[in-house]
C-alpha cells in the first residue's frame, strides 16, 4: 500500500492530485496530435477530457495491485500543469510497476518529465518496495526511450508490429529498471 504525502516537491517542480481546475491545462495538453501520436488514444475533446479528469482524480494512492497512482505536474510559480507521471501497481506477487508520462510540448526539453519520473521510480522502489519497474514506448517515440535510458533504466526488449493502434501496425520498446539498480545509481 502506497499513500503518498502531497505535493511530492522536487527542485523545480511540485507533483500533486489531479483537481477539477486542472480541466483547461489538461485539455490544452490533451487535445494536440502531438502529443497522442504514439498514445493509444487520439486528441480529446473538452467533454472527453472532462471525463477523464473525473476518473484522474482518485488516482492517488496505491492499495492493490491494478491500482494506478497519477501525479499533475505543476510549475509551482504559475500553478499551470505541465504534464502527468503516474506509477501502476502491474503485480503484487512479483513486485512489478510501470512507469509512465506525458508532458506538454511546450516544456519538453527541460529535464521534467526526468525530474517527475524519478520520483515516480522513488515511489515505486522506496515507497511500495518494488522489484522491478518498467517503461514502455512506442517505437517511434525516441525522445521518449532517451527519456527512459537517462533515467537509468536498461532497454530489455523492442517488440516488432505487436500492437494495433490507431489503425496501425507499431512497435514497442520496453526498458527497465531493477531496486538493486535503483539502490546503486
């Protein structure tokens, strides 16, 4: 079980609950094709985003496996959202997690999603006492697997055309990151 204290404060960034206010910062990231190319889901509209922000809302904590906690991650100057991390409990047994982002491409290429993530593996590894952490991308999606490998986490498998999505063949590439590699970074 993981209940973390909020916000989580890092050096430039503050990762808290999503709230019902976060709806136009959400839709601004949300809404843009850039930034659902690789994602499983297109560009929302307004009612859409509504709808999942609903659901954002009580992702905060983790209790079971299945359970996935999802962090806003605001710039505390302005209050403005950025962007989201978020930490999935994938198995109980095998102590097993999965880290994910997505971030606003106005703010990309300033070390905040690193930043943001690092404390997901934080909460995953320190919090829940995690084996084992992954990352997943979209083959395409280099800056996201950088992203994933400055984190310190190792490249394990690339999954040639394994999934439809969005009406076409992709590839996945899988990284991760072991709690005895964490301990030693």
């Amino acid at each position: 079980m993981l209940r973390p204290t909020f916000p989580i404060i890092t050096a430039r960034l503050h990762l808290r609950p999503f709230v019902p206010e976060d709806l136009d910062d959400l839709h601004a990231i949300q809404s843009r094709e850039d930034v659902t190319r690789y994602l499983y889901w297109g560009p929302r509209s307004r009612a859409e985003v509504a709808e999942k922000l609903a659901e954002r809302t009580t992702m905060t904590r983790l209790d079971k496996e299945g359970d996935s906690l999802l962090c806003a991650v605001v710039l505390p100057d302005s209050g403005t959202v950025i962007g989201d991390v978020n930490l999935w409990w994938r198995s109980a047994e095998h102590r097993q997690g999965e880290i994910g982002y997505v971030f606003h491409p106005d703010h990309h290429g300033h070390g905040y999603a690193g930043e943001a993530a690092v404390e997901m593996l934080r909460l995953g590894f320190e919090g829940l006492g995690m084996h084992r952490i992954i990352g997943r991308a979209d083959g395409r999606n280099t800056a996201s697997a950088r992203l994933l490998e400055k984190l310190g986490m190792r490249r394990e498998a690339y999954f040639v055309q394994n999934e439809f999505v969005r009406g076409e063949w992709t590839d996945e590439v899988v990284y991760a990151m072991l709690a005895s590699e964490w301990a030693d970074r």
